[in-house]
C-alpha cells in the first residue's frame, strides 16, 4: 500500500515547499518530489499496488510533533493507568498534531508506577488509533522536598538507580528528570547514561558547578526550562545561566502564556536559538477540558482561566495543548516555520537517539500533520496510516 500527497507545502527542518508531493510506502517516506517535478510513472502503475491519493490543496504538512513531557489531557492521566485512559490520551494528542509522546510519570509509590509501566507496555502494543508513545519519560520521584513544585511530596524518594531498571524491565524508559543535586556522588547520572537513557535536570536547585559536573557525564536535557530551577544571576549563574551558555544541552519551554512571559519566550529565542530548543506541554488532565477542579498525582488542582494551580497556589502542570504553543511561538518571535519546526519534533527525536522520526524525508517514518495556514490540525498520519 501507497500513499500519495500531492499539492502539499511540506515544511521539515530547513525545508520550505509550495506545492510539492510526498510518497509513502509501508509506513516510511520513500519520495519527495519537488515543485514541478512529476512523480514517476512506476509510483501509480499496475506494479505499484493499491495508491491512496491526497490532494492537501496548499495545505501545510509538518513532522507530526514529539511531545516529551505530557501528563494528561481530556480528563485523563497517564498514571490512571487504565485502558481506557491511555487510549483516550493517546488519541487527544492527535488532535493537537502530536504523532510521538513520551508518557510523563508523577511521583507516586513505587507500587503504582509499576501498574503504570504494566499498562503502558499493554496499551502501546495494541496501539492502533492514537498517537505513538515509544518510551516513558520518568519524571521524580527523585526529586528535593523544597522543589517539589506541585509533585506529591508523600512520594519523594532519593535518587536509586534500582528503582529505574525494575521499571525499564516493564516499558522502556527514555529519559529520567530529577533534582541532580540530590546524587551526591553523580553515580546516577552515570549509570542512566550507561543505560541509554536521558538525564534531565528539573526541579532543581543546583548550582552551576553541579550542573556542569552532570553535564560533563552526559546530561543533555533540561526539564520545563526556568521553572522550579536556579535562575541566573550575575554572581550566581545558576541553572538557568547553564542552559543559556553550554551549545550541547537542550531547553524544554512551556509556551502557555503561564509558565514563561512573552518576553522571556523572545530571549530564548533569541540566545539559545531552534537548534535546541523542544517545545512540550507538561498538561494534565484537564488540558482540553473546561476550567474547574481536577486532580494530580493525588492533589486537588483548580484550573481558572486555563490556568492549574494546587491549594498552596504552585503552578500544577498546564492545560496546553502542543500546536497552541506553537502558534503562540512563532507569533512572538516571527521564526521562519522550516526553523520553528526544528523545536517540535526534530530536536526531541535526535536529543533521545529516536533516528527515524522528526523529519519528512527518504527512509524517515511517515510521522505527518496536514495543517491550516493558521497552524490549526487538520489531518493525521502515524507511520503512514491515518487516525485523524
């Protein structure tokens, strides 16, 4: 089977083409034919078998989105671990033109995390009509009491890379965010690397010199970028000071309107740049859904005005949904689209050693998201097959 997309304006990273076409087969893009090229008579004849043809009439068509750090949405959350609420989550990601995401954990026991994993590795294997969700992003429980932002404090635990392989042994873990001042003797950074996975740096009040010795061992990632973290400061340079400076560390941005102000959006922008930058959400289950109250990790939330909030007043997560941030990007920085699309999906892909995915070209997974001129989703294809 053959899919064909034809007057499309496919963006990718450093790609900007008006009407182009696209040819996918078995799920992975074999051929982009360029603005009056012809597609090959061999695509459409009788050896070709069956073609399905999409005419996008200028229609945009991006990477579909690799959102990395993702809780919830439409009153479901990852750590339900329920079928039901996997499928459901994985589907509203769709709608936001999300084809990859890393179900985020919370910090709960260790008995319910691995309930988690259990179903996770149940539901991404008869997986058929949602979004993709390849591997699990740990997010605590290792994790200081004074940062522990609007993560259950009954759960906090010191870091232990035990915890860690009995619950890649159930569903693979792509990357581990934690307070990294907390692993005093940096074996927990050495061993996640050994094991291919990700350390991130999050709820965090490291200092620089902390920072740089993780980095040094292989952290690359820093979680919700200038949230409950060090800030920077001229005497101080802190966290934040880290991930402005060093070229080898990626920033995860929050782009709600919350979480960072309009102007520290265009500063980033402007200093750190598309090449490592990764757009996320960190939504909880009430992303997509009305204001009212809802629940995380065990902790009463109200969300009003979009906005989720714990009874002390912590900021709980958002209620983003993926191409909203965007949107919201490339209005205040007037980015190039073939630059902004590097932070939603290409960045994340490459930072996690996920090599078939975050672009549309020969031999990438057919990862796709037909878009409005306005950004809006429209149209949805996960590894080639359509579930949107």
């Amino acid at each position: 089977m053959k899919t064909v997309f034809q007057r499309a304006h496919i963006v990718s990273p450093d790609v900007d083409l008006p009407d182009a076409s696209l040819v996918v087969a078995d799920g992975v893009v074999i051929g982009l034919y360029l603005p009056g090229e012809v597609i090959p008579e061999r695509e459409f004849g009788p050896a070709s078998g069956d073609v399905e043809c999409y005419d996008l009439g200028g229609d945009l068509l991006l990477p579909g989105f690799f959102d990395i750090h993702t809780h919830g949405g439409a009153n479901h959350d990852f750590c339900d671990a329920t079928p039901e609420a996997l499928a459901a989550f994985a589907r509203h990601k769709l709608t936001q033109g999300v084809t990859s995401f890393l179900g985020t954990t919370l910090t709960l026991p260790e008995a319910r995390l691995a309930e988690v994993f259990a179903q996770a590795q149940i539901f991404q294997r008869g997986n058929r009509d949602g979004a993709d969700m390849p591997a699990i992003h740990l997010e605590g429980p290792f994790i200081a009491p004074d940062c522990a932002g609007a993560q259950n404090p009954a759960y906090l635990r010191q870091p232990e890379i035990g915890l860690v392989d009995r619950l890649a042994s159930l569903f693979p873990i792509s990357k581990v965010s934690y307070s990294i001042e907390l692993d005093h003797d940096l074996s927990l950074v050495r061993q996640l690397v050994a094991r291919g996975i990700m350390p991130a740096v999050a709820h965090s009040q490291a200092t620089y010199e902390q920072f740089t010795q993780s980095r040094l061992l292989g952290l690359r990632h820093m979680s919700h970028f200038c949230n409950v973290m060090s800030p920077l400061h001229h005497l101080h340079f802190g966290l934040v000071g880290g991930g402005l400076l060093h070229q080898d560390v990626f920033v995860e941005l929050i782009c709600d309107g919350v979480h960072l102000c309009p102007e520290m959006i265009q500063l980033l922008f402007a200093v750190i740049g598309c090449e490592r930058i990764m757009l996320i959400t960190d939504s909880m289950r009430a992303a997509g859904m009305p204001d009212g109250a809802y629940e995380l990790g065990g902790l009463p939330v109200t969300v009003r005005e979009g906005c989720a909030r714990i009874a002390n007043g912590r900021v709980a997560g958002s209620t983003l949904l993926f191409h909203r941030g965007l949107q919201r990007v490339r209005r205040l920085t007037q980015l190039p689209l073939a630059q902004l699309v590097k932070t939603t999906a290409w960045n994340q892909a490459r930072s996690l050693g996920f090599a078939d995915r975050g672009k549309i070209a020969p031999g990438f997974r057919a990862d796709l998201v037909r878009m409005s001129a306005d950004l809006e989703p429209k149209q949805v294809w996960v590894a080639g097959q359509k579930r949107l």
